[in-house]
C-alpha cells in the first residue's frame, strides 16, 4: 500500500527551487539509503543524507537549520552509488545557498582571537570564508 503524502503549496515552492538550483530531480529519490551508507561523513552529521532528501522532498525548510548540509564533502560517493544517480553534493550546495541568501554567518572573524587567526593557514580560512558566510 503506497502512502500519500500531501505537500502545501509553499512548501512545494522550496521543492521546486531546490531542484531548481540544483538541476535534479529530488522527487525521484526511493529512500534507499545506500547515500547514507557510503557517506563518509555521515557519522558526524545531525541529519543522515537519506534524510536531507525526504525533508527537501516534503519541502520541511527546517533541513536548512542542520549542520549536515555544510558538512558534505562533495565527494560524490553519494552520487556514484545512488541507483537513480541523484546528485546529493549539488543539492546540498544548493541548501547552503538557499541559506547564505538569507545573509546568515556562520563565521564571525571579529569573534577570532589574533593569534588564532595567524595560526591559521590561510587557505583553510578562506575556504571556510567561502562556505560559512553570506
């Protein structure tokens, strides 16, 4: 017996933008798992990859709150092993846009102590810089 789910229409909207963004087809995702098991970050994440998926796919805007989409290492092991060939590192880029957009920072360079920011190497900062702020 299939489940239905209903989705509202503004949630629909942030379905269809992150497909959008991302150029795949989020509603063809079976929930198999096998992104979540091949995911080498997975352990470290609040919300598994599969999940990441399901919530887009409900169009839950809440999955732009978790940390699992600015843990993704864009490895693309999600997306060789994926049976409908789903690439998860594009659509979790396309989050992290969705949510830089709103100009929210997840680095604060003011918050760094000098020495912190010497020890540093600089491409490690940058890199960080690039990711985690709007």
């Amino acid at each position: 017996m299939t489940k239905v789910i209903k989705v509202k229409k503004r949630n629909r909207e942030f379905l269809l933008k992150t497909e959008e963004m991302s150029g795949e087809h989020i509603t063809m995702c079976e929930q198999c798992g096998i992104c979540t098991t091949s995911c080498p970050m997975a352990e470290d994440m609040d919300i598994s990859p599969a999940s990441i998926i399901h919530l887009v796919q409900i169009g839950d805007e809440s999955v732009l709150d978790s940390t699992a989409i600015w843990l993704c290492a864009s490895c693309y092991t999600c997306t060789v092993r994926c049976p409908r060939g789903i690439d998860l590192a594009a659509i979790t880029e396309a989050l992290r846009q969705q949510t830089l957009r709103k100009s929210i920072d997840y680095i604060d360079l003011k918050s760094l102590d000098r020495e912190e920011l010497e020890e540093l190497p600089a491409i490690a900062l940058v890199s960080a810089l690039r990711k985690y702020t709007s």
